[in-house]
C-alpha cells in the first residue's frame, strides 16, 4: 500500500487477519508450536481463531526476522506463519533484512544456519508492506506541499528492490482522505460479511487442488497447474502480454498475475476467467512502472 500519512494504511494491514479464514485446527497446532518455540504469546484475549499479526519495527535485524541466533528460535516470518506479517514504512527497513525475505517468502520456509545446528522452520505467511510516496510522504496528498526533490524520491523509492516488487502481487494507492470525505462515506462491509466470501473461494480452491494437497491455495499452484487452471484466450493471452511489455514486467510476474487472475474470478463465482479479472489483476501491479522510471 502506498499512500500518504493517515490514509488508512495501517487501520487496513491490521483487519487483514480478521478477513482471513479461521485456521484449521493443524494450522493452529503449527501456530501453537512457534509460540511456545518462541516463549511468545502470538494471540490477544479472545482471538484464538484468528491468524497471527505480526509487526516488527523496521531497525529489526536480520536475526530478529528470520530466526537464528545463538539459541536458535523462530524470527518474525515464523511468528507470522500461517498469517500476516506487515512492514511498515517499508523502504526505512534495511537493504539485507528484505532482501534475505525473498526466498523464504517463495518456498515459506526458512532454514537456519549455526555452526552446531540447522533447523527448518515453517514460515508461510502472507507480507503485508505499507509506505508513502516520498520521504516527507505528501506527495500524493493534494491538501499538503510535497517538498522533496525528484532525486530524494527517487533514492527513496530505488530502496524497494525490483526483485522484491515482483514478489508482491497487489499494489494498492491508498488516497489521502479529508475530514468531510470520511465523515459523508457509507460505512464499509464488515469484516465478516468479507471473510464469508472469501471461505467460500477457499472452499472452491480446496476442491480444485484436492488431488495435490501441497496446494493448499491459488497462490501456491505450481506453473503446470497454473497453465491448468489459469486457462486464458488468445485474445487475453495478448492483452496479457501488452501490459508485461508496457510495464516492464518479469516472466515471474507473468505467472503470479494469472494467480491473482483466477483468485478474482473465483471471488466473482466464475469458472472461466474473463477479461475485466484480467484486467484488474494488471493493473494490481501498478508500482511496477511507477518506481522504476
Ligand atoms: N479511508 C478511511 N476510512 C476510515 N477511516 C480512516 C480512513 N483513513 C484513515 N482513517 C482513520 O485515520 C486513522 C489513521 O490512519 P492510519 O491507518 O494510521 O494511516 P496510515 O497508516 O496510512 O498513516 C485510522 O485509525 C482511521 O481512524
Ligand atoms: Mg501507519
Ligand atoms: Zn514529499
């Protein structure tokens, strides 16, 4: 999410949870097994059926998020399994710390080193990142001056690395809001009107994938069982191949824009995926060419 300060960024990372299906009851076990590994308590009062929400400030080291040390135990991506881990201000975290997140992020588990041992741990979670358009973040506010120059953000943008981009399927503005805006909007869908919807496209992935139970979701289907599942015509095929020329996009981004593809379609109850999916899974990657031209 990029947006200037106060547009709801936050408020948005952390109801993710409350939006996410229930985890199942090994879900939870594997979640239990990182807290007490951890000696952390990974829920608030009355919240055990929700996923964990992890937040580490963005001058956490290395260490801190993927686990090790010298008593080796889990990092803040296991804490985060099977849920959210949210950075905010995301180019203020260090050059290592997000690039050392790219390959547990792929494979969601994360192996650690140490002279005496090497342990694996699970760490499947769901990144959540939030940062403003500029150093002083009023870029896109129209109600505030902007004063940075088109050098300080571009240095402050350039911190997010191509490669980490690519991995992060959903790029979202959020638009600075006024005082009168928030006052005269409707009240949004409850969290559990939207966590309906989405069991129910879970339900759909699940019977979708029951003969490979290592897919566990759409996100994680493999190139074979995208090219399976993730069917589009010719026409689409093109569309599809004019956005990933016009924005400079990766043949990675290619597969994980028809991931996204079948999620929205799903979401929409349809079997066959549709131009207007397509369509808005591309335009999902907006920050793609935004950052780096
Ligand atoms: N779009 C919005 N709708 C409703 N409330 C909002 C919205 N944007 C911001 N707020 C209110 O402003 C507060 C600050 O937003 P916050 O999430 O901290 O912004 P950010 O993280 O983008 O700086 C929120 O807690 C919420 O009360
Ligand atoms: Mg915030
Ligand atoms: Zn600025």
């Amino acid at each position: 999410m990029i947006g200037p300060p106060g547009s709801g960024k936050s408020m948005v990372a952390k109801r993710i949870p409350t939006i996410m299906p229930e985890p199942t009851l090994d879900e939870f076990l594997e979640i239990l097994g990182i807290q007490s590994a951890a000696g952390v308590s990974l829920y608030g009062e009355g919240r055990y059926f929700q996923r964990p929400f992890r937040s580490p400030h963005h001058t956490i080291s290395d260490v801190g998020l993927l686990g090790g040390g010298t008593q080796p135990g889990p990092g803040e991506i296991s804490l985060a399994h099977h849920g959210v881990l949210f950075l905010d201000e995301l180019p203020e975290f260090k050059r290592s710390a997000l690039e050392v997140l790219r390959q547990p992020l792929e494979d969601g588990e994360v192996t650690i080193s140490r002279s005496a041992a090497k342990i694996t741990l699970p760490c499947s979670f769901m990144l959540v990142a939030a940062m403003n358009p500029c150093p002083c973040g009023y870029l896109s506010d129209p109600r505030r001056e902007c004063r940075c120059s088109p050098t300080q953000i571009q240095r402050y943008r350039s911190r997010i690395s191509g490669p980490l981009l690519d991995r992060i399927d959903l790029h979202i503005e959020a638009p600075a809001v006024s005082i009168t805006d928030m006052r005269k909007g409707q009240p949004g869908e409850s969290s559990a009107a939207i966590r309906e919807r989405i069991v129910a496209s879970r339900q759909l992935q699940r019977a979708r994938f029951a003969d490979s139970p290592a897919t566990t979701s759409n996100a994680r289907m493999s190139h074979r069982q995208i090219r399976e599942h993730c069917a589009v015509t010719p026409e689409q095929g093109d569309l599809l191949q004019r956005a990933m020329e016009e924005l400079q996009l990766s043949a990675r981004a290619y597969d994980r824009i028809l991931k996204v593809t079948r999620t929205i379609a799903d979401l929409a109850g349809a079997e066959q995926i549709e131009t207007p999916h397509l369509l808005e899974a591309i335009q999902y990657r907006s920050l793609d060419r935004n950052l780096f031209y």
